[in-house]
C-alpha cells in the first residue's frame, strides 16, 4: 500500500529532525529526485511540516522578542508557500502517473485531492510523535500521561482511517471509478497586485 512507505518516510524525517531539533540546521534529502521521485518529493514535504511545527512552538513563546518575531513570521509565511508547492509538485505527480486512466463515465471527483490528503497524513505523524512524547514524559503528572494517551490512541486510530481512504481514492483513480483536478493555490497576500497594502506600497513609490 501508498501509504505504508508514506508514512515510513515520514518517520524517517521525524526522527532525523529530532537528532539535532533545531530548526536552523542544514536540510539533507536522503533520495535521488531522477530514480525515486515520488520519495524525495515525500521526504521533502515532511520536513518542511516538522521545521514549521517548531516554528509555530517557538513564536508562541509569550517572552519572545518582536523583532525575532516578525523574522519567525516570515519565515512560516515562506513555508507555508513551500508547503503549498510540494502539495502541489505531489499531485502533478500523481496526475502524469494517472493520465493514461481511461476514466469511466460514472467517476466521480474526490472533495480533496490525493496530495492534501497526504499533507494530513504528514501533519498527522508529527502530531502522534509529540502526544507519544507527552504520554512517555517521566516529569508529567499521572494524570497528564494518561490524558495524551488517550488522545493518541484517537490519532493512532484516525491515521488507519486517514491511511484507508488515501489507499482507497489511489485505488479509484487507477482504476477510472475516481478523477482528479488539480486547483493552483491561488493566495492573494503575497501578490503585489492583489494584496491591497502592498498595491498601496508599489504606488506611493
């Protein structure tokens, strides 16, 4: 199945982040983008999921610096936008691997497409690392790890469904039953034009 390699990388990722655990340190993608596409695509869109994970923990820090905190938002802002690509360098993926899928006349669109399905799943690996952290920490209360047990039991079992449906709407497509459309993200903050306080900036200069 998809799925069981995606979230194997994931975990790759995860893991090697959390050896140095610094949001700053070097980036190194461990598969050759000519001989495995689909698993440099998929390493590289978790790492940038686990950099902005700790990124959206330090610049909740109520003592941080403005200065140091206008910096972090940039830098989640541009990856955000990283994020963005990859979902959609995913599903450009999946759109030349399916193209010559002779699509039945009943095939029905899926809500999402494959790619954001897998964005989830991506968040949802970094979400039972971190609850697994805090059900295992031996300074929390009993009652502490016993709560975010039980709230990663619920993960855990959301990841077998997510898991499901990702395998499942893979399945459909190949088979014709489902199609995909692929939707440019087309965000509106970051263009001069559209953005209306940066269009104000361009014509006062």
């Amino acid at each position: 199945m998809f799925t069981e390699g995606a979230i194997a990388i994931f975990q790759r990722v995860i893991d090697t982040y959390h050896v140095i655990n610094a949001v700053d340190q070097n980036y190194s993608n461990p598969y050759n983008k000519e001989e495995s596409l689909l698993d440099f695509l998929l390493h590289r869109k978790c790492w940038i999921d686990t950099v902005q994970w700790h990124y959206e923990d330090i610049i909740r820090d109520p003592e941080i610096d403005t200065v140091v905190a206008l910096k972090l938002k940039r830098q989640i802002d541009a990856s955000n936008q990283d994020r963005t690509d990859m979902v959609e360098y995913l599903d450009n993926y999946f759109l030349e691997k399916y193209k010559s899928v002779e699509t039945k006349p009943v095939a029905k669109i899926n809500s999402e497409s494959p790619a954001w399905a897998i964005d989830r799943l991506s968040i949802l690996a970094l979400k039972i690392y971190h609850m697994q952290e805090e059900a295992d920490r031996y300074d929390a209360s009993e009652d502490h790890r016993v709560s975010c047990q039980k709230k990663l039991n619920i993960l855990v079992e959301q990841r077998v469904d997510l898991t499901t449906a990702i395998d499942d709407l893979l399945h459909d497509i190949e088979n014709g039953d489902k199609y995909m459309k692929v939707y440019k993200q087309m965000k509106m903050y970051n263009d001069d034009e559209l953005n209306p306080v940066l269009r104000s900036q361009n014509k006062g200069h």
